[in-house]
C-alpha cells in the first residue's frame, strides 16, 4: 500500500465513506442555511430545490454508516447518494444557465414577475418584498455563483462516491 493510496483504502469501507458523504452534505447545507439566516441572503427557489438532493444524500450516507454490518444495503444507500447528488449537479447547471442568460428560468422565478390577476393578489404582493430571482447571483467569490459552487460540490460528492465504490469493488475481485 502506497501512500497516496491509504485515503482511498480507508473510505473503501462503506462506513468510512458514508460519514465522508455525510459530513460534506451537513457542510453544505450549513453553509446554504448561514447564507441564509446570518448573511441575509434569500435563497431563490431554484436554491431551495437544490438543498432537498443534499439532504438525501446525507439520509443516505447515515443508512451507509448504520448500515456497516450490512455492506450491500450500505453500498446500494451510497450509490443512490451518488445519484441524488449527480441529478442535484443537473439541477445546479440549470440554475448557473439560467444566472447567466444562457437560458430562461422558471417563470415565478426570473424575468418579470406577473401582475397580480386580482385585488387580493396585488395586496398579497404589496405586504413584502418580491422573492428573489433566480436569474440574479446575489454573490460571488472568483466570479463563482452559490450555484456553481453547489454544481463543483455536487459533481465532486458524486465522483468521490464512484470512484471509491469502483475502487472497492475492483479490490474485492
């Protein structure tokens, strides 16, 4: 065993890759909620879809890790996870197109909110501030939306997941 390759080894137990798993969902979803409720910054609905894959993830890493003595339901929990996060690098794509202008977004969501249809709709619309669009990137860090970083994170949760798992299973033949 070399030592660039003791990392790997360890995570090839599906329990040491669920708490990894968990561990970069929990970190994700804290950052998102710190964001929102000690920054002040409104997630858009595109954003609010995009922490339900995390939490699945990290539901199923919790199944991975409490399920060490039952190996196939662990590794079919973490590949699910896999899963969840490569659909979520989906969504976050779509969600960086639309910040962008690459393409429209939701129609509730970007562009021009709709007029009100009736005079209980414009009170309602009145009583606080619009929701916040998909199509604006409220913040940035090297010119990366919260979006892309989710899409990096995403991608990146999913290939730890492969690879290890791939890994593991060409070991074990």
């Amino acid at each position: 065993m070399t030592a660039s390759s003791a990392p790997i080894n360890a995570l090839s137990r599906p329990a040491a890759l669920g708490i990894v798993v968990a561990l970069l969902a929990a970190g994700t979803l804290g950052a998102a909620n710190y964001f929102e409720h000690v920054v002040g910054l409104a997630p858009c609905e595109l954003c609010l879809y995009q922490r339900l894959p995390w939490w699945i993830a990290l539901g199923l890493a919790c199944v991975a890790i409490l399920g060490r003595r039952a190996p196939l339901v662990a590794s079919v929990a973490l590949g699910l996870a896999a899963l969840a996060l490569l659909g979520n690098a989906g969504l976050a794509g779509y969600h960086v197109g639309v910040e962008y202008g690459w393409w429209a977004g939701p129609s509730g969501c970007s562009g021009a909110a709709a007029l009100p249809s009736d005079l209980g709709g414009l009170k309602q619309s009145l009583q606080g501030p619009p929701p916040p669009r998909c199509d604006e990137t409220p913040w940035s860090l090297f010119g990366l939306s919260m979006a892309a970083y989710n899409l990096l994170l995403s991608l990146g949760g999913a290939a730890l997941i492969v690879g290890v798992m791939r890994r593991a299973g060409a070991r074990s033949n």
